[in-house]
C-alpha cells in the first residue's frame, strides 16, 4: 500500500524504531497437547469416512472428539479454505485472529484451531504436515496460514465489478447449507474466516501487502488434525487452485482435495479428556 509522505519525522525516530518487540502472548503456559500419545492413537486408527472436494466446490464432513481427520492434495497442487465448527453449536466456530496471536501466521504440527469467544478451546490439533519443512522463505512466506480470509464475491465485486460465485465464501455458503438443509441466507453468517490449507502467503516486507505464491503441495500431501470437540468442518477447493496468479476466476487450474476421518480403537487414548470451554467467568467486572 502505498502510503503518503510524512510530513513530520522526529529527531529520535530512529531510537523509536529500534525498540526490541516483546512477543504477545508468551506460550509458556498454553496447554501443550500430547501429540505423542496423540500419534500413537493415530496408529491403530481406521479409516472410517471420506469425501472428495471438487474443484471450486465445498463439501463438509463430521468428526467426534478423539477422531481424526486428514486433508490430502490429489491429482494436483491446490489450495484449500477450511472452516469449523461445533457439531452441536455453530456459534462455537474456528477464531483465525485469536489463533495467529497464539501460534503465529502459519500453522504446522503441535499448533491448534481455536475457537471463538466465549468458548476458546482447541477445536482440532494439528499432528501431521507433510509441509513442515517448508518453513519461511526467502520473501517470508509460509503454509498453512491463518492471516488471509477466505476469497468472497464481495471483494471480488469491490475490485473488478464482476458477479463471480465459487469464491470459497460461497462454496463454503452452498456447502454448510446443504449439509443442515438451511437457506443460503441462513448458512452464510455462519461462514467465518479460514484456515488456509497448502496457500503459501505471506506479507510484503516493502508494503505490508498481503501476498500469495504458488503453493508446494504435490499430490500425497497431507495436513492431519486430532478432533478435540465434536466437529463439523467444510472444505472448500479454492478457484484459485494452487493460488500461483489469481483467485475468483474460472482461469486457474483446479484439483480436489481429500478429506478422511480416522476413528481410534479400545483405550487408545486412555487419559485424554475433551478440553471444556474457556474458565473465564464472564461478569466482565459488574
Ligand atoms: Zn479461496
């Protein structure tokens, strides 16, 4: 973004600038998930589910707390936008904001989808990126990444004036109402900001503008989660494929995606409870 010449510096600007940055929220005392018994649950676990997202299309699946869920690249690298919910409370959704300022921009194994207030739990842990070593790159971009929203119509109207309809907001819109058989009306407030699945993004050093490139997924790749709560997510096969150029067009190849869902067996997770909401006590000082 270009921004207009100051019109005043201060004689210590410099000293301001260089002021180390303390980072927000420590992570010392965040809850750390036991991703090994985690992993070794995930070992005797079978496949129990699975759809196929179509290209620019959504589709939702369910999965209880204690499953598994896995999103693979197939045929072609692709993008994915993913949004999740509550099984029994769709105000309890995914909270991207919240889960940047915990985990960082991107997110990889250990890190978790939170949710939103008042509830702020785990939804799902992250156990498995066939991307973790990706990394930063050189221009500071990164998978996986919980800083963009989700490529909607109404932006895409704002910039270029077009009628385009499978943005992932509406993917995800058509999908949610399909899956509880709502109207679109209904469905679509409950639409949220995504976790960007393979997008690699980042943000311009320079500008400050948030940037995409062409995502390093090849087929196989795989993103896994550990399902914390009862959960309903949607998926939706984003029209800007592997992101390299555009999105909110029919110009960019498309490929599905695959989403699986993975049960455990006996006492495989033995000592694990499902995390309860948030303990704060909500007065809010009255
Ligand atoms: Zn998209």
């Amino acid at each position: 973004m270009t921004r207009p010449m100051p019109n005043y510096i201060p004689d210590d600007a410099d000293q301001r600038r260089a002021v180390a940055p303390v980072i927000c929220y420590p992570t010392e005392t965040l809850p750390t998930p036991d991703l090994a018994l985690y992993r070794r649950a995930r070992e005797g676990a079978e496949k129990i589910a699975e759809v196929v997202v179509p290209p620019r299309e959504a589709a939702t699946f369910r999965a209880r707390a204690g499953q598994f869920f896995r999103i693979s690249s197939i045929e072609g690298p692709q993008v994915g936008d993913f949004n999740l919910w509550n099984a029994h409370d769709l105000s309890e959704r995914f909270y991207s904001g919240k889960t940047r300022a915990l985990h960082g921009t991107h997110l990889g194994a250990g890190a978790r989808m939170w949710s939103s207030f008042p509830h702020l739990r785990p939804m799902a842990t992250i156990i498995d990126d066939t991307l973790g070593w990706y990394g930063i790159d050189e221009y500071g971009g990164s998978v996986h990444d919980v800083i963009g929203t989700r490529c909607d119509p109404y932006t895409n109207n704002l910039l270029s004036g077009g009628q385009y309809h499978h943005c992932c907001h509406s993917n995800l819109t058509r999908a949610l109402a399909d899956e509880l058989g709502i109207s679109l009306a209904e469905a679509e407030p409950h639409v949220h900001d995504v976790l960007n699945v393979f997008m690699c993004t980042g943000f311009t050093r320079d500008t400050g503008q948030y940037f995409m490139k062409a995502s390093p997924v090849r087929p196989g790749d795989y993103l896994e989660f550990f399902a914390e709560i009862d959960v309903l997510g949607a998926l939706s096969a984003c029209p800007g494929g592997d992101c390299s150029a555009e999105h909110s067009s029919d110009t960019a190849a498309c490929h599905p995606l695959l989403v699986e869902v993975f049960a455990t067996k006996g006492d495989a997770l033995k000592g694990w409870r499902s995390p309860e909401p948030n303990g704060y006590d909500r007065r809010h000082g009255r």
